[in-house]
C-alpha cells in the first residue's frame, strides 16, 4: 500500500478544539486548546493510521502579502465565541492564554516523530500547498486536515482534504460528486464565489451552484485559466446574467484568484528549500519522558495516551519495519 503522509494545517485544528473543549490545567488555567489538539492527534493517527506527521503553523506577518494586495484580506473577522467563559478573565489574559496554548503545543511537538514547519510572512495554505506539489512526495497519498475549501484545489489522485468537523474525506471524485467542479479549477470557481471567511467579496449572488450549472467547463480535468473564463463570458453574455456580472467584476474576480490559488504557491526559493529539506532530511524521535513530564504539569497526564504513543513508535520504526 501506499505510504501516507498526515498534513496538519495547525491553527485550524488549534482554534475548533480551543472554542470547544473547557478543560483546565492543575493550576487552573484554561488548556483546552492544547489538550485538544493532542487528542485529535490521537484519533487522527489511530484512524488514518499514517506513515508520517507534519504539522504546519501560519507564520507570523503570514498574511502580509495578501493584505498588501487587498486590505480588506481577513479584516473584521469577529472574535472567537467560546463554548463557555472563564471567571476572572478579561480579553487580554485570554488572548495571552491563547497564545500559551499555542506555544505548548509547538513545544509537545517539538518532542515527537512530527515535522513540524512555521515560516515567517509565509501563511500554512502555501507550505502546505508546496508539499503536496514536491516531488519526493508524488508517489504517497498526502491528507490534508483542514476545514479550509481552499484545499480542495490541491486534491488529486494522490491527495485529498479530511474534514474533521463533518468527518469526511474529499477526493477528486467526491468534489467533483458534491459541487460538479473539478480541484483543477476550484480556485477559478471560488475567486467567482469569494470567501466571507477571509472578507473577500465575489461576484454578487453567484454561489458554488450556480457557477457549476452556468459554466459547466469548470467540471473538467482540464486546467482553465482567467482569460478562458473571461472569453466563455464574452461569448455568452447575452444568454446569462452571470456571465455580464462576472465581466462587470471582473478586477474582483482576478483578485480573489491571486489571493486564493494555491497552484502556485507563494514561497520564496530559500523558504522552499528549507521545507523540502526539513521533510526529506527528517529523522524521527520521540522524547517519551519529555512529554510525559510536561503533560503532569499541565494536568493532562491522566489522559490515556496509548494509542498516540504507539503511533510515534511505529514511525520510528519505519512503514517497513
């Protein structure tokens, strides 16, 4: 069987378990985040049961480039909603708890068989896009483990996206099933759609269904491009309002898809080296003790943890062995 490679986008996962898991440590501060995320871990390896980990954090100023080509890029995004609240805690002690959690979980990390990447003024959706695209990865079916829909441009036969949250696996063959729009030209249909997520505005009462039903095109294995969805539109203006609305917007259009295609994915040279080489040249270890003492100390040790620990141990041991 082919071997498969776990990828992580790291804050997504942080961020669901950090709104809905109210556990607190020995000392009574809030760990939920960082407990969570271990759990999910846990049940991720044990049912995938991958060959390698790697876990990919938005670097800091990640969103940099983005925001100087669109200021509007993730502006006004409300503030998390949690499931329930903490005593005695105003915003700032829970954003300064957030970013603790945060920084466990890397150190945890840190201490097992995981790759684990955070570039600076690099967002996760690029590394993570870049992996999936390297070539000492071709032939091992990679699974991204996002909420995102700006993953599902990356699927193909040797990629897909799970949703944790709706617990579903989406290949080529779903995607196409589900929105009747191929992952070659996912990103051309979404750039039409815009992203509420990320405060960007699409073409106005254009959803994903409409889109598939009035450019059909966009089902096929074929990769179209910009000036092929501006052309279709030109031709067939008169038939479609869709079609004027998408050549009316079109600076809008061109916009969204140079901030959400992940074809090409924005890192520098030097970036991506240092992510080809912090996966090829990877040698796996797994510090027991280490996290065993840390996680007394956060109160979490309690926990059975069998199931992750024996996970790290067959990583080591290589799919092989």
């Amino acid at each position: 069987m082919d071997e498969k490679v776990l990828i992580i986008d790291a804050m997504n996962l942080f961020i669901r378990n950090y709104v809905v898991d109210p556990s607190l440590s020995a000392t009574g501060q809030p760990i939920g985040g960082c407990k969570g995320f271990l759990k999910s871990l846990q049940k991720l390896t044990r049912e995938i049961k991958p060959d390698n980990l790697v876990v990919v954090w938005d670097g800091g100023g990640g969103s940099k480039k983005r925001k100087a080509m669109a200021k509007q890029y993730k502006e006004g995004r409300k503030p998390l909603k949690l499931n329930r609240a903490y005593s005695g805690m105003n915003a700032l002690e829970e954003s300064q708890n957030r970013y603790d959690q945060m920084s466990k979980i890397i150190n945890y990390l840190n201490q097992m068989p995981i790759v684990q990447l955070m570039i600076d003024d690099v967002e996760a959706d690029d590394v993570i896009a870049y992996i999936c695209h390297m070539k000492s990865l071709s032939e091992k079916v990679k699974i991204i483990v996002s909420m995102d829909k700006d993953f599902y441009q990356l699927c193909d036969g040797k990629t897909m996206v799970y949703r944790p949250i709706k617990n579903e696996f989406l290949t080529t063959k779903r995607i196409l099933e589900q929105f009747k729009i191929h992952p070659n030209n996912f990103a051309l249909a979404r750039a039409i759609d815009g992203d509420k997520s990320d405060n960007l505005a699409g073409v106005k009462g254009a959803g994903l269904k409409t889109i598939a039903k009035r450019l059909s095109f966009l089902s096929e294995d074929k990769s179209h491009n910009l000036d092929d969805l501006f052309n279709f539109c030109k031709t067939n203006r008169g038939d479609v309002k869709l079609y004027q609305d998408i050549l009316t917007f079109k600076d809008t259009v061109e916009l969204n898809y140079k901030l959400m295609q992940l074809y090409a994915p924005a890192l520098s040279y030097k970036n991506s080296q240092h992510v080809r080489e912090s996966i090829d040249n990877f040698l796996p270890q797994f510090n027991r003790t280490e996290v065993l003492k840390m996680m007394v100390v956060d109160g979490i040790a309690e926990y059975k943890w069998d199931a992750l620990f024996q996970k790290f141990r067959s990583i080591i041991a290589g799919p092989n062995d």
